[in-house]
C-alpha cells in the first residue's frame, strides 16, 4: 500500500466529490496533483513522486519493493511522462518505455531504469536480489535491458541469485576483482552454508542487517565459527559497514591471510 490514490480509484471505493472535497478540507486527504490523492500515512516518496507528475520508479521503487539497494543518493527517483524525458530530474530505461500507470513502476520497468542509476556492482548485486527474493530468472532480468549496452548483459554473467544480501554480492564482485577464486554458498558439513569461501578454508560471512540481529542468530553464529575452526576453517565476518565503507581495510586484511597462504592446503582439522 503506498497511500497514494488516483480518484478513480476512490470513486470504485465509493467515494464520491463530495466526500472527497470534505476530506480535502479537513485534512486527511491532499491533492498531489490533478486526479491523485494521498491520505497522511502515504508513502513520502511515491507522494513526491506523484506530485511531481511523475511515478515512483528506478532505484527508488525497487527499494519499495523489496530489493536491496547500495546506500541511497538522498535523491527520489522519478520516472516522468514521454513528453517529459529531456527533463533532467527524470530517470529513463533502455529501448522503448510503457506509458506511466499507477504511482509505483512495475519492478522489471524500475529495473531497467535503475541500470541507468546504478554503477556495475551496484547493478550486479541488485540484480543478485531480484533473483534471491522474487520469482523472476535471469531471462526475464535480461529481457529487461535487453535494449541496454552490451555491457549489462555481460555484467549479467556475473550475477548469482544465491547471495542471500546485497553486502555479500558487492563482497564477492570485489575479492573477484581482485583476482581472487571465491566460492558462493559454499556447503560444510555440520556448519551448513558458509556465505563465501576463497581458496579451500577461508570463509568470509557478509552480517548484513537483515539476518544477523537476533540473539538466536548471534548464538548461531558463534557456534558456526567454532565448529568451522574445529574442522580447520578461518572465518572472518564483514558487516554493511566493513563492505561499503571500510572496503580498502577489509581486502587489505584478506590479502595479508592470502599472502600467508592461510586460504590454502589442507584444512587444520583435516
Ligand atoms: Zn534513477
């Protein structure tokens, strides 16, 4: 529910203008602009969204959605009507776009302009999440840009719908980058899932906000470490901070382990 309500709309819930001139005025319902309204409670963004002609779309509907997004720009993205695409404060997609319906783009319609906002990791790993978290395959995501530069398809290949966060996605794109052989989700038995592995034993684990706050997630995650160790595994653990805004630090601490060839050889326990 976004709060926000094109009249016709209401008029189907049995709104007529009387009412909705009466609760103009009291108040509890504003005019955005002609033919939509926003009760109080409305979303701020699909409100300024829709005030400023447009619909709520881009980076900023697929946060609506669900998706996990790197920071935020501070900025509402809005996608505006055809005759207004030259206009600076609007985001475009590749190729041809639908005509603007409702106060929200579809998610494969923000998507596509959100290739547009995103740098490639940060397109990688929100491509990463449409896949962890909706049913859409990576047929459909490509479908989505297939209008777009060559580059987006090929940043496609890199892709993988296992990474369970956005902080672990980044996480893998980069010990990539830098050269390094990294394993997603890797399986070990009496541990369970591991979210990354370089080398044979070093397992890095992305505590993103969403899974890792519980007490019994804390007490999961220690008695993980312990047993990992105890078969002869190194773990380190990287928050949202670490990955987004320490990142020099942590690759910097990995490399001296990697340099030490403490990923490699036969496993402590082994
Ligand atoms: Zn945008």
């Amino acid at each position: 529910m976004t709060g926000v309500y094109p009249v016709r709309e209401l008029k189907a819930r049995g709104f007529t203008d009387a009412r909705i001139r009466k609760l103009e005025r009291s108040g509890d319902l504003t005019r955005l602009r002609t033919g939509w309204y926003a009760e109080n409670a409305a979303d701020p963004a699909v409100r300024q969204a829709v005030a400023a002609g447009g619909v709520l779309s881009c980076v900023s509907a697929l946060r609506h959605h669900g998706i996990w997004l790197p920071p935020a720009d501070g900025r509402v993205h809005v996608r505006l009507p055809l005759r207004d695409r030259c206009d600076d404060r609007s985001c475009r997609g590749y190729g041809q776009m639908p005509p603007l319906s409702g106060a929200v783009d579809p998610l494969l319609v923000a998507y596509n302009c959100a290739a547009r906002c995103l740098d490639d990791e940060g397109f990688v790993a929100v491509s990463d999440s449409i896949l962890y978290k909706t049913d859409y395959g990576l047929a459909d995501l490509r479908g989505a840009v297939a209008a777009g530069p060559r580059r987006l398809m090929d940043l496609l290949e890199y892709c993988d719908g296992r990474a369970m966060s956005g902080t672990e996605s980044i996480a893998r794109v980069r010990f990539r980058g830098a050269g390094l052989k990294v394993k997603v989700q890797f399986y070990i038995r009496g541990v369970g899932y591991v979210d990354l592995l370089i080398g044979d034993r070093l397992i890095v684990e992305c505590d993103s906000r969403e899974f890792h706050t519980s007490a019994s997630n804390y007490q999961t995650d220690r008695t993980r470490d312990r047993k990992s160790l105890a078969d002869g595994y190194i773990t380190i653990r990287v928050t949202y901070e670490d990955v987004m805004f320490r990142w020099d630090e942590v690759l910097r601490d990995v490399l001296v382990l990697v340099k030490r060839r403490a990923h490699r050889g036969r496993r402590l326990g082994a």
